[in-house]
C-alpha cells in the first residue's frame, strides 16, 4: 500500500476517519466503529467477499502449465486490440498535466500502476493494489483527490449511477475524471454490464465541463475482434470447448487488421465504430 492512501482514506459506510492497527483498520465514526482486515498491508474496505477484478482481466501466461501452457501461449494473442502510442500515452499524459502533487484515485486499477501518487483501488489484492473496495462504496474522504481515472471498469460495474456519484463525492471542486469506456466489443470478463457510444461516454461527464474526448481503441481492434468471434461461432458447432479454443485461434489470424489503426483512428468517423471511447472533463469549482 502506498502510504499516500492514508491521507485520503475513509470508512466506505460512513466516512469518517480509519485508525490503522497491527491487524486492522477501525473506523472512528461515532455510531460506526467497523473493524476492516488488511491483506498484508492492504486494507480490505469492501462489503463483500468477491474477489474478481472489476478491471478488464490482465492475462497471466504463468497460470497454465505443460501442454496446455504451450498451446495457450501458441495462442495468445497479447491482447485482441491495438492501442496506438498516442493511446498508451494518454493517461500518463494526463496524470503528469495535473502537476507533481495531484493525488489521483485510479477504480478499478487491476494491475496497473501510473506512479507514486496514484491510488489504486480494486475488489481484488491484486499486485499493485493500495486498498480493496467496491466503485459503489469508495473508502475515500470527500474532495479528497484531484482526480479519477477509470480504465476498461465501467461497464464491469453493478450500479453505475452510485459509482458516478461516488466519484462526485470523492474528487474535489475542479478536479478532473478520465473515463476510457468500451464501444465495439464482444462480451468480456465474468460480469459486463454495459457499452457505450460517443454520446453515451459524454453523459457520463454531462456536469462537468468537457475538456477533451474521442477514441482511445479504433474501429479496426474492433472489427478483429468480432470477426475472430464471428468465426469461431461458425466453425465451433456449439461446442463451447471448441469455441474458446476457435476464438483464439481466429483472434490471432486477425489480429494484423487492428493495426489499420494507426491509420483509421484519427479520422473523425472512427467513434461511430471505436473498440473503446475516452472522456476527460473538469468537475465545476462551485457546484449548483
Ligand atoms: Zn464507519
């Protein structure tokens, strides 16, 4: 855990103020006075026991092994989409705009890792993680970070109206959000929820003032993506073992088409059909 969390850590029920034990976390809210665990130093602030990822899962090559590793990894396709570097500089770019001392909340991290003053959050202990809790229950004081940022979550979400909401209470007047959402894309990881549209993505941010929007995974990850779906629907006959294995098989023989990104991204029709779409915008100072 980074020790920034402690400053900006609170009860997800009521919160107040966290003292931190040997062994575990007390809130100090009158009338509360919840006791949390922590895995290793990592507090477990959640209501739950799931231990999924809300984030789009990271595939890990060691989790197999033998024969299987080998097809597996024979397989794999690093990942079915193709961020251009413009994509994969965005929200490093984004996080070094809001100066040295910004504290920023990223939900749903999974395994990621943006730097010392990135506070990572996820259902899971996943490697990376500061604190464990839920996108509808943020164990966070109000007004207490500079900004959110949410990569591949929110349609992974039970109650997206709670988890904006929750990202409302936590960051501070005239902090910013950064939203990258899914568009075009088959169905993935165990609960997914939701897609959205250019105008889709924009409501998410509808009280904010927009400061910048388009494709962050272009048209062409897309049509890979579906069309190695598509066929191993075809050549599967409903055996869904054959489909699994099929659709890695045809993900891989598609897999060059996302490179026609490069290209195709930048042009303005591409949000029509984007893999995933990105919205940043800035939380009014003074809130109506
Ligand atoms: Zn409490």
């Amino acid at each position: 855990m980074k020790p920034l969390f402690k400053e900006i850590a609170a009860c997800p029920v009521c919160q107040q103020l966290l003292e931190w034990e040997a062994e575990t976390v007390r809130c100090t809210g009158p009338g509360c006075g919840r006791s949390y665990s922590l895995a290793g130093d990592v507090p477990i602030l959640d209501l739950s026991e799931d231990n999924g990822s809300i984030a789009d899962p990271v595939p890990d090559p060691n989790a197999r092994s033998g024969l299987r590793r080998m097809a597996s990894s024979f397989l794999r396709v690093e990942s079915s989409t193709y961020k251009t570097r413009q994509g994969r500089e965005r929200q490093p770019r984004f996080i070094a705009s809001l100066g040295p001392d910004a504290i920023v909340l990223n939900v749903g991290a999974g395994k990621t890792d943006f730097g010392a003053r990135v506070v990572n959050l996820d259902i899971g202990p996943f490697p990376n993680v500061d604190v464990v809790g839920r996108s509808e229950w943020l164990p966070v004081r109000d007004h207490a970070v500079d900004a959110v940022i949410t990569i591949g979550v929110l349609e992974h979400v039970g109650d997206l109206a709670e988890t904006l909401k929750e990202i409302d209470r936590v960051l501070r007047p005239g902090g910013q959000v950064f939203h990258e959402v899914p568009f075009i894309q088959g169905k993935h990881g165990s609960i997914d929820h939701r897609r959205f549209t250019y105008q889709g993505a924009a409501a998410l941010v509808d009280d904010y003032e927009l400061l910048d929007e388009g494709v962050a995974v272009g048209p062409s990850s897309a049509l890979g993506w579906i069309l190695a779906e598509w066929f191993a629907l075809l050549f599967s006959f409903g055996n869904a073992r054959i489909f699994s294995v099929a659709s890695r098989l045809f993900s891989k023989i598609f897999s060059p088409i996302r490179y026609f990104d490069a290209i195709l991204e930048q042009r303005p029709e591409a949000r029509v059909t984007a893999c995933s779409l990105f919205v940043q915008a800035r939380k009014p100072e003074i809130s109506s």
